[in-house]
C-alpha cells in the first residue's frame, strides 16, 4: 500500500463539451486514476476513472450493487447501516437475490428474440417520421420521435397501455432529477409501483402476450417484487434510448464529416452506434457501488463501507483501451468493448433492444430528412445536466 494518504479531490462535475465527460476526468485517468473524493453532497468515496479499474470494481463481488443516493430530506444518517433494496429492484441486488430475478428475465432480452422484433420497430419509426413530416418542422425531436419510439416499444412488451405514458414519463423524470427531494423520488417511485401493480391484478384476471403478464402467470415474485420490477423496466426501457438517441442526432449534426460518412455509408450504422454509445455514455456519474470488506486496489486501500463510484464515461475515453483518439468521434472506429451498458453480472439486460432501436432510428431519420438540421444554435440546445441520465431536454430541429 502507498506509504502516504493521497489527496481527496471535488468529484469532477462541470462539462465545457456537451457530448464529454467533466475535463476533471482526463486529469483523474492520468493523475489519480483511483482518487478519494468529496461527492457533490460532502459525503467522502472513492472515483475510479481508468478503463480497467472501472471493469475490475464492477466485476468485483466484493463491491455490492446495494448503495443509497443520498438526498436532501433524506432522514437516514448518511453512515447508517444500508436498508435492504424495495422489492424487485434487482439492479441495488447482489448474490442468489440478483441472480433470481436475472434468470426471470434474461429469456426476455435475448439477441435473436430482439433482432425478431426489428421490423415492428422500423414500422413504429416509420410512423414517427410520417407524423414528423407532416408537421413540416421545426420540431422537437426529443417529443416528435425519440422518445415515442422506445416508449412504444416497452410498453408493447410490458403490456403497459401507450395512452398511460404522461403519467409514467413524469414519474420516470422524477426519480432521475438530481435536484428532486427525497419525498418526490419516493412519491414517484411509489406512483409508478402502485400503477404497475394495478395492471398486474388486471393481468392475473386477463392474460395477454406480454413481459407482464409472463411474470404474473410465473407465480415466482410477489406482488411487490413484480411492481418493483415493471417499474425499474419501463422506467429503464424509455429513459435512456430516448435520450441516446436524441443526443446521438445532436452528435451527428455537430460532426458533420461524421456523419457524411455515415450517409455515404449506411453499412458503417452498426458502428456508429456501438460509437456513439461509447462516446456518450449517457448514464451521466457512473455506477455507485459500496466496498463489503476492506478492498486494496493499486495500493489503496478503500474501508469496508466506502462509496466507490465508477465512471463509465471516463473509462470509455481512457486511450490505452480504444484506438486513435478516444475524445473523437469516430464511426469507423474499430470495435473494441465498451462501458455503456456497465459491465459484470449487472450489465443492462435491455442493450440488445437499446442497439435495435437506435440503429432502426438513426437510419431512418437520416435517410428520411438528408437537410435535417438544429434550429436553433447549438448552444442553446437545453441539455440535461440536472438528470442521472444524461442528454437533452428537447432538440428542435428542421430540414
């Protein structure tokens, strides 16, 4: 272990790029790639930054998915022994309980079940851009397209009603504000379990052919869990790949040599979303997790109890693990794996889906509108830096 006690640092927030991680983070990699730190809220951890380290602390049982996000309002004392995680949260779960829930559903996200789905995905894209062109621009492209579009897509698999979303999107939202207070995040997520338990009693009663009601017909969970986890899924299934792709239009408008390779070169897509996943990454801080022992890394020693968070944006920038230069975009890049969709048993269940949808949508709207464009400068583009999930809070845009 080092014979001295490194320096604690701010956790590194502010962005001068809107497609970058903070700058902080460049100087963490190469500085203090293992970093004590104050967190936003004064609370001490750890931030790991290098491509390695954030694999090896996700793929390590010793640091556990159980963590609690401390807000204000929150009457927990922050040193408290950690509560266990609400029923069906599986992704704040580690050991059998996780892998309980896993097994549930990985037979749902399949890579060939996903890829049987791409044409009900085209056709719902297709819809988007008919309404889209009909509205002759300028247009939200957040509200017009991306966020329709993986909102159909869950709720088609949940069983959820599409007509229900106003109620779910607002909900959704508020568990990811970072401003929100604990009492509106636990309103939220108590709004959202009570709506989908509602539609599971219905279910029980009248089956269909969806996610929801295989599980309630599974008699595996109980009526908590099964809330919990509908929940964690809609929230999950809409949230981010609106947000990717909505963020990944803006990316490819401000590249524009970029993306005239990918018009001239509709085959390199596939590429250019595994890019711009890599590039984004949208799950804006990283992943917390919580050492459940004393834990030594490169000669640090990190107490049983401590915070450590992974940054998966950071990592997916660190140069000894992505060709050329990782700051820039590059849809030819060649592949290499990255931290999008975190990495370890907790790894995104939906990222099959997440891959099928954005390469559905980004064809399309590039293909449908060749004159597509930002109406107004990019820099007055709103983006969601108050969010968990990062990416924008609307994107007009004409042709």
């Amino acid at each position: 272990m080092t014979g001295t006690q490194p320096t604690t640092r701010s956790q590194p927030m502010g962005r001068t790029c809107p497609f970058s991680p903070p700058e902080g983070y460049r100087t963490l990699r190469e500085e203090a790639p293992i970093a004590p730190v104050t967190f936003p809220d004064g609370a001490k951890g750890w931030v790991v930054s290098r491509y390695a380290d954030v694999r090896a602390v996700l793929a390590d049982p010793r640091f556990g998915a159980n963590r609690r996000r401390v807000r204000p309002g929150d009457p927990t004392p922050a040193d408290a022994p950690l509560p266990p995680p609400p029923p069906g949260m599986f992704i704040m779960m580690d050991g059998p309980e996780h892998t309980r829930f896993r097994r549930l559903l990985t037979g749902q996200f399949t890579v060939r079940r996903m890829q049987k789905l791409a044409p009900a995905v085209e056709k719902i894209v297709a819809e988007q851009l008919d309404a889209m062109a009909a509205a002759q621009g300028p247009v939200d492209l957040l509200q017009a397209f991306a966020l329709p579009i993986p909102s159909l897509v869950i709720c088609e698999l949940l069983g959820v009603p599409y007509a229900d979303r106003e109620e779910f999107q607002e909900n959704s939202s508020m568990q990811l504000r970072l401003d929100a207070s604990h009492e509106q995040v636990q309103q939220a997520h108590m709004a959202m379990n009570q709506y989908i338990h509602q539609l599971a009693v219905a279910k029980r009663a009248h089956p269909t052919d969806d996610i929801l009601s295989g599980l309630v017909q599974s008699e595996r969970l109980t009526d908590e869990e099964l809330a919990g986890v509908g929940s964690l899924l809609l929230l999950a299934g809409h949230e981010t790949t609106a947000n990717m792709i909505a963020l990944g239009t803006m990316c490819l408008l401000g590249n524009p040599e970029q993306l005239a390779a990918l018009r001239a070169d509709p085959a390199l897509m596939d590429s250019a979303v595994e890019e711009l996943l890599r590039y984004l990454t949208i799950i804006q801080y990283g992943l917390r997790r919580v050492a459940l022992e004393d834990v030594v890394m490169d000669g640090h020693r990190i107490e049983a109890g401590s915070t450590v968070l992974a940054s998966l944006a950071s990592g997916n920038r660190d140069a000894t693990q992505f060709s050329g230069d990782p700051d820039v975009l590059d849809v030819r890049r060649p592949s290499s794996p990255h931290l999008a969709f975190g990495h370890g048993v907790h790894q995104c269940i939906g990222q099959q889906l997440a891959r099928v949808e954005m390469k559905a949508a980004l064809s399309a709207l590039l293909d449908r509108f060749p004159s597509l464009r930002l109406a107004v400068p990019a820099d007055q583009v709103p983006m969601r830096d108050d969010m968990l999930i990062y990416g924008v809070h609307e994107l007009p845009v004409t042709w």
